[in-house]
C-alpha cells in the first residue's frame, strides 16, 4: 500500500511541474526572422528553425527541474555562463551543441532588451 501511495505522489509531482513548465513556456518570447538575422551576425549561419530549437530545448531541458527564467533576466553574456554552469547538474544531459543552442535563442531575445526589437 505505501509502495502504490509512493507512485501516486509521485505522478501528482510530476504532472504539477510538466503543467507549471508548460504554462511558463506558452509566456516564453518565441523567435522571429528579425531575430534570427540578429544572432546570424553574432553567429553566422544561425537560422530561425535553430533558435527555435533552442527555445524548445530551453523548455524541455529546464522546466523539468525549476520555473524557466525569462531570457532578459540575463545579459546575453550571462546566459552562457547559467547554462554552462547549469550543464554541471546532476540529470542535465545536453550535448555541446544542444547546449549552444540553447545559449543562442537565449542571448537573442536577452538582446533585445539592448536595443534590438523583434518585429510582431
């Protein structure tokens, strides 16, 4: 019986975060093509469907284990730094590239807090 309440509990945590982090995510700044002309010139090649990669990788990866911050709580600076330092915790499993993803739709909407607007 304990073992069945144990699972139950567990699955009632469970669904609270995936439904906390789903609700912070619909909040989350999506990527426009200003945007993604903004990051080619900081990294060449960069594309929208790559920031958006990121931002979907941003949601899978971190909603999992805290609400998602807001990516122009950081300079742009700032997020390679939280994400590398966040890679270093126990569960993060993210690859160098998906990690620089991550770190490219992040310093991108940080940015536009700078001065640079995404077009609506």
């Amino acid at each position: 019986m304990q073992d069945r309440l144990r699972f139950l509990l567990a699955a009632l945590c469970t669904a609270i975060v995936v439904a906390g982090g789903s609700a912070c995510a619909a909040a989350l700044a999506e990527p426009t093509q200003r945007d993604a002309s903004y990051a080619a010139q900081h990294w060449p090649g960069t594309t929208l469907a790559e920031l958006e990669q990121g931002r979907a990788l941003f949601v899978q990866t971190c909603a999992g284990c805290h609400t998602l911050k807001n990516p122009t709580s950081h300079s742009p600076a700032g997020w390679r730094a939280e994400v590398e330092q966040m890679r270093g915790k126990k569960g993060v499993a993210l690859d160098d590239q998906q990690a620089e993803l991550i770190i490219r739709y992040l310093s991108t909407v940080a940015s536009r807090q700078d001065g640079h607007v995404a077009a609506r």
